[in-house]
C-alpha cells in the first residue's frame, strides 16, 4: 500500500466516502462540475481505488480535484452510498498538506481562499465580512450592490442589522475573547499549520513563476492567481 | 400541486422540529447579502408565534465557506462547531437551529461523522477543552431554520394578510422552489421531503395559497460552488449552473423562485442581472427578471410586512411587478432610505434589466 492512499486512509471523510465503488458513473451523470469541465468523478474514484502512487500523486498536482462545486449531488444518486465529494476534500486536504497544489492552475487559488476567507474568519469571526469589496472583483453583483456598498452602514441599520455594535444581532462586533477562542481552534487543530503551509508553497511557487509575491491581496502572484485562466479547463 | 405516486411518498420524508426554545446560530452569506431576512425571522418567531429564540453574540462562523473551499481542516471545522454546542449547552438550550444551509449541513455531517466515529468525537472533546475549557451537550433536535417556518407555516397562514394569488385573475401564482444542495443532498432524511422531492418550500407555497412548479433542474444546484464563484477564474462555473437552472423553468413561465439557502437567491438574482447585460435574454415578464425571495422575505409578504422592512430593496431584480399582481402595497419613495426615512439616493438602472 503506498505511503499517500495511507494518508487518505487517515481522513475520516476518505473513509465515509468511498467503499468499494462500481464505476457505475452515476455521480459524473448528476455531477454539476461534469455538466461545465472536464471531469468525471467515476474516473477519480478509480484512480484512488487503484492505490497506484504515481497516479495518486499526479491526480493530487493536477487542475482536476480542483473543479468540483462540493454540492455533494454524488451523494445523493450513488447506488452504493459513496460520496465522491468526500473524497475530493480528502485529495484536497492531502494535495495542500503535501505541497503539490502548487502545481495546478486551480489548486494554486488556494492562497486567494487562505488569504481572503480564512483573514475573515480570523480577523471578524465571520467567512464573509464584504465592506469594502466591490464590483470591481464582482461585476455581477451589479449596481445594487454599488449602492448597498456606498451606504453599507446606513442600510443594515434600516433593515435591523448591529454593524460593529455590542450585543447580539446581525454583522455585530464579536467579542475580541470570541475571537481569540477561534483562533485558539486553529492553532490545536491544524488550521493554522495549514494556512503556513499554503503561504510558504506559494511563496515557492511565485519565485518559481517569477511572479511579485507579497502580504494581501495587492501583488503580482495573487492578482494572477485570481484571474488567470488558461481556457483548457472547460467541456467542448 | 397534486400529490401522488413518487411524490406522496417522499411527502413522508418528515423530520422531527422542535416546537420552541432555539438557540439561533447566523448566517454569514444571509447576514451580508439578506440581512432583513434575518430581522424577519426573528420578528416572525417573537412578535407573530411568541417562541424563545436565543442568540450569544460570541457564536462565530461555523467556518463553512473555508470549510467548503479547503482551507479549513475537517478537526479545525468539528472543533469551531463543537463550540457553538458549548455556547448552546452552556445558555441552557437544547434545540439548535442555523440559519444557513451551509451550517446544517456541517452540523448534519459533523454529528453524523461522530455517530460513526466516537473516537473523533472525543478527539474534539479534548481539542475544544484545551483550546477553550469548555465542554458541550450534543444538540436534541437541528432544524434549519426554514424547517420551523414550515413547521408553523399554518399559523403564519391563519395571521397572513395576503395571498400568493394573482389579484386580477384569481389564480394562484407559480413558484418554483430551490432548497440549496446542502439541505438535503448529504443526508436526504435530515430535510423534510428529501432531496429527490423537497418539501420543506413547497408546504409554504402551497399553504400560502401559490402553486408548486416542477421542472426539469429543479435539483441543479445554483452554481455557487464556494471557489470556484469566489475566485473570479472560475466563475463561469457559477454562472452555467444559474443559467441551464434559467432555461429549464423558463417553459414554465414562474412568477417568482422561493429559496432555502442563503447563498442561491444572490446568485440565482445577481446572474440574471449578468446575463441580461451580457446576453440581453430575461427570464420574466417585458424585461423583467423573476424575482428571487428567501423564505423569509415570503413569509414576511403574506403577513403584510412592509417590503422595505425585510429588504426586498436589496435584491437586484425588481420585487414591484409581483407586489402589485398580488396587491401588496408600498411606498416607491421609501425603497432606498436610512431607518428615519431619509434617502440614500438611488442605484444605477441596469442597461438591459428591466427594474
């Protein structure tokens, strides 16, 4: 048995995922991912299922773990009560920890999810806390939104919101001891040793590419990150 | 909607909902996006049903968009869970309801992972002990909060001023449902009706007098797909789902899209928006959109809320065409103002969008 199928073994989702799958293909029939790129969940399933090392560790550098949406459709529609899904986030959490997400156009995304979702849950207590982002990173949420961003606090107050307040309520201010019990929690659990290590591969990566890296989210590495498409990922 | 065959026995897909005394966990998407449909619920379940909903202003984000996106550890994510149970337990609450579907269905996984795996459960029993000191009940019922909405949808209908009726014709309006894959999808028997025929939306329409409608992708997922919308790389992918979702109801002719989860009506709104400035192709009536509500926001409707009170202002498909077919009242000047009425001025007129 090789060393990474053993290590997929230890992520109790790997376990609850998959139990002698049939290949049936009933997950890549009802896969929203499937409908939009290529990508086939059956065909993951049976590369895991093969145990071959070469292979796990090509499929953990490669742009495919990185296209499934996590809607858990294949769980629903798999005969056997696997959920392929599980599986991708036990490649996902093993392709980080090892280092080969940087090897992929998608899995290099990761430090844009680290740095924006995880700065968020660490700094406020929340994944999303969008003062301030604007229809420049998401022209599609239109001018409604440039209004709502132009009168963030003013609306929330309208419609019952506490921004920064005290107390209960809605976009309120969490207890700074809140906080630090979080990111206490990500210290004991690995959360932390996972946000070092998306930060120090990619630091690799962008010397490697010859991309400016830095802190945030104003430099070379993470705006090419953020937008760069090579246009090969897509279903004809 | 006639229930019968496949249908009428999903119906039996029921969950135990725990009738009161909630400890309310919010939502980070419904916070930013429908922050009025929060305030509603709450108005809902104090002012109109008299219930105990509880809420320490210590809960945090159960980490589900990390989570989701991969950032977050599986031990990270159970042990940030494990202490909105302690902040639960410690209030005195047993009944834990999230109002993100995001949420249950990490909660759902999480207490299904420890069903299975007591050892896991006792790992995040340490880790929450050492990183906290606290220590935590497991809850006695989970329920969505959409779930105690269905649970009380006849009492809301018994106070309801409106119904979801067009005024001029008599005839019910068509909705169509989206339940959010994380609702049911994982575990189809934690949701009330499954996931192949959901009825947790489907009682409320009913129920409110509107009509139920079918169509082909009603389980489609709504495209967010945590990075690959977020990151904007990717984002062609959000908007397929949205859009193959669009064309299949489109035949159909809906009046309005209810949904379950917090995330599906920005998406399911914002990309119509898109593709009318992209494409210049509407879904509604003359260049209109379809409007896309939280249960919340409908609840709120039919029980004579002003609709700038629950925040339908926010939403970037106009709400006044639907308003007006079922005779709810409003006031087009205070659509856009602060709480002392004041105006904040109004958005920009979308190029193809009609509003």
């Amino acid at each position: 048995m090789g060393k990474l199928y053993d290590k997929l073994l230890e992520d109790v989702r790997f376990q609850e995922g998959v139990s002698a799958c049939i290949n049936c293909g009933t997950c890549t029939a009802i896969c929203a991912a499937a409908s939009f790129y290529n990508y086939d969940p059956r065909v993951i399933v049976d590369t895991v299922q093969s145990r071959d090392e070469d292979e796990i560790k090509d499929l953990l550098k490669s742009d495919t773990i990185w296209y499934c949406g996590e809607c858990m459709s294949c769980k629903t529609r798999c005969p056997r009560g696997n959920a392929p899904g599980l599986v991708i986030m036990a490649l996902r959490s093993l392709s980080q920890d090892e280092g080969y997400f940087v090897e992929s156009e998608k899995g290099r995304q990761q430090l844009f999810m680290k740095r924006v979702i995880g700065g968020w849950i660490l700094d406020y207590g929340y994944c999303l806390y969008l003062e301030g982002i604007g229809t420049n990173m998401y022209a599609e949420q239109g001018p409604v939104w440039d209004w709502r961003q132009k009168f963030w606090k003013e609306h929330l107050d309208r419609l019952g919101g506490n921004y920064k307040g005290e107390g209960p309520g809605i976009l309120r201010k969490i207890p700074e001891e809140a906080l630090n019990e979080v990111r206490k929690i990500f210290e004991v659990t690995g959360g932390n040793a996972r946000f070092e290590k998306i930060e120090e591969f990619s630091k690799q990566k962008a010397k490697e590419l010859g991309l400016e890296f830095g802190d945030g989210i104003d430099n070379e590495y993470f705006s090419h990150i953020y937008t760069h498409n090579n246009n090969s990922h897509n279903r004809e | 909607m006639k229930v019968e065959g496949k249908q009428a026995i999903w119906k039996e897909y029921q969950k135990e909902i725990a009738d009161d005394k909630y400890f309310y966990v919010r939502s980070c998407v419904r916070q930013n996006f429908f922050p009025g449909s929060e305030t509603t619920f709450l108005r809902i379940m104090r002012d109109e049903l008299g219930k105990d909903v509880f809420e320490n202003p210590c809960h945090t984000t159960c980490t589900g968009i990390g989570y989701h996106g991969d950032i977050v550890p599986v031990d990270t994510m159970m042990t940030v869970v494990a202490r909105q149970f302690a902040l639960m337990t410690e209030a005195g609450y047993e009944n834990l309801v999230p109002s993100c579907i995001t949420s249950f269905g990490i909660y759902t996984e999480v207490l299904d992972t420890w069903h299975h795996f007591p050892e896991v459960e006792e790992k995040v029993r340490k880790y929450l002990k050492q990183a906290t000191g606290r220590e935590f009940k497991i809850p006695k019922n989970l329920a969505h909060a959409s779930d105690i909405i269905y649970k009380f949808r006849k009492e809301i209908a018994q106070k309801a001023k409106f119904k979801l009726v067009d005024k001029e014709t008599g005839k019910p309006l068509k909705v169509v449902d989206h339940i959010g894959c994380h609702y049911a999808k994982m575990f189809p028997d934690k949701g009330v009706g499954g996931a192949e025929y959901p009825y947790v939306l489907t009682g409320m329409i009913e129920e409110w007098g509107g009509e139920v409608i079918d169509y082909p992708e009603r389980r489609h997922c709504c495209g967010f797909g945590f990075r690959q919308y977020l990151v904007q790389a990717n984002r062609g992918y959000s908007m397929s789902c949205s859009h193959k979702k669009f064309e299949s109801m489109e035949p159909y002719k809906p009046d309005l899209i209810l949904t379950n989860c917090p995330g599906c009506p920005m998406f399911l709104d914002k990309w119509q928006y898109a593709i009318a400035e992209l494409e210049g192709k509407t879904y509604g009536k003359d260049g209109h959109g379809i409007p896309v509500f939280t249960y919340e926001e409908l609840a709120g409707l039919v029980l004579g809320y002003d609709p700038w009170d629950i925040g339908l202002q926010v939403h970037q498909v106009s709400c006044e065409p639907l308003l007006d077919r079922i005779g709810i009242l409003y006031d087009s000047s205070k659509k856009y103002s602060d709480k002392n009425g004041s105006s904040l001025g109004v958005p920009e007129k979308p190029i193809n969008l009609k509003i």
